[in-house]
C-alpha cells in the first residue's frame, strides 16, 4: 500500500461522490475507481458500499478512514519535524565556554540564537 492510496481513499470518503473525489485529486475518475478496487482487494475488505447514485463508508471503511487520517497526519508532521531539522530549527547545540566570556560574550550569543531558533534545545558547559 501506498501513501497515495490512503489520499485516494480519504478523497472519496470525504466527498462520497468518486466524480468529485476524482476533480480534487486531479486524476481521472476510472484510474481512481481501479486504485481504490485495488486497495479493497489487498486489504481484503470493503471500504465503500456502492450504488448507482451513492457511495457511502461501510462500518470497516469509516474506522480505516479514521486512521488513515492519523497515518497521513503522522506522516505530514514527520516531514514537517525533518525539514526543521534539516534547517537547523531543531535540535541541539551544545556550547562550551571558559568563564571570562560568561559575562561579555555568552549572552549575547545565546539571546541572539534563542530568537533565531527558539526550538532548539541549548546546552551550555563552562570549560
């Protein structure tokens, strides 16, 4: 399975309607009816009770979609936290100082970072 099909997934259960799903996801609608056919035989469940005219969640696809929401929620936070990261936005620094610049240097330094990168978690050891 695919991050993709749980956005597949979650567009049609959201809209209830594949035609609409399909628009908001810029795909056509045929390509998104296989893709979730597909997820449905590899969970080996149903997801969606259909009719000609309705697409409604069945009781195994209403607690799936619960989930799959945390599942992207997850995954948005982790590339969130990554790129912060990958910036310098989080993490730690670690300084070590002598005592004579504890007074003249050191805090202008550490106010000058704690604006900059409030999120970073300083640890400071006097040499």
């Amino acid at each position: 399975m695919e991050l993709r099909h749980l956005r597949y997934f979650i567009a049609v259960a959201e809209e209830l309607n594949f035609t609409r799903a399909a628009e908001r996801l810029h795909i056509a609608q045929p390509p998104l009816s296989q893709q979730i056919q597909h997820l449905e035989a590899e969970l080996g469940f149903q997801l969606f009770r259909r009719t000609k005219r309705t697409v409604h969640l069945t009781a195994a696809g209403q607690v799936f979609f619960e989930e799959a929401g945390k599942i992207l929620q997850q995954v948005d936070r982790a590339i969130q936290l990554g790129r912060q990261t990958s910036r310098g936005e989080l993490g730690q620094l670690t300084i070590g100082f002598v005592s004579s610049s504890a007074h003249n240097v050191v805090p202008a330094i550490l106010q000058a970072f704690r604006t900059r990168c409030p999120a970073v978690k300083l640890e400071l050891q006097m040499m």
